[in-house]
C-alpha cells in the first residue's frame, strides 16, 4: 500500500477505504504542519508512506511461531531532487490463543 502524503492518493485501490483516509489525512496534515515550522519552509515536491505487510511471512507449521514482519518507509523529496528515506520493521510473534 502506498499513501501520497501530498495528495492523500491511496495505491492500490482496494486499500482505500475510510479508515485509511483518515490515516492518510491525519499524515498529511502532521507533515505539513511540521514542514511549515522549518526555517526557512523546506519545499517538499513529493512524499510518500509505503507499507509492505508481511502477510506472507505467516507460517503455519505447527513447529514454528508464526511470525509476520511489516516493512513501513516514509519518503520524501525536495525541489532539488535531494530523498531522504526512514524505515521501520515491526516484526510480531503471534500467539496461539
């Protein structure tokens, strides 16, 4: 799944639902707020939320925890071409109940 953070956009279609509007929005509205308090104002062209969830990383061996990591990068890009990029794993053990 993939969010423009300047246009709220939410790739591919079937993630766009309202939950993830209302993610998308409160994203948007965060960065920009944040952009606007640098000094001098940074000129953002894109930025961008990408979630990779590992959905295949479920394992259903009965020796083995089931382990799914999800992959989440923030990108963005200024007007002079410059990226800077952040990522983060969030990698869980899920518990049989």
């Amino acid at each position: 799944m993939t969010i423009d953070l300047l246009t709220e956009k939410i790739e591919p279609g079937a993630f766009d639902i309202e939950r993830n509007r209302i993610l998308a929005g409160m994203c948007s509205h965060n960065l920009k707020r944040n952009i606007e308090q640098l000094a001098p104002p940074a000129t953002v062209t894109a930025a961008t939320l990408t979630a990779e969830f590992g959905i295949a990383d479920y394992c259903e061996d009965d020796d083995f925890p089931s382990v799914g990591k999800s992959i989440f990068t923030v990108t963005l890009v200024d007007d002079r071409g410059k990226a800077w990029r952040c990522t983060s794993i969030d990698e869980r053990i899920l518990a049989d109940d």
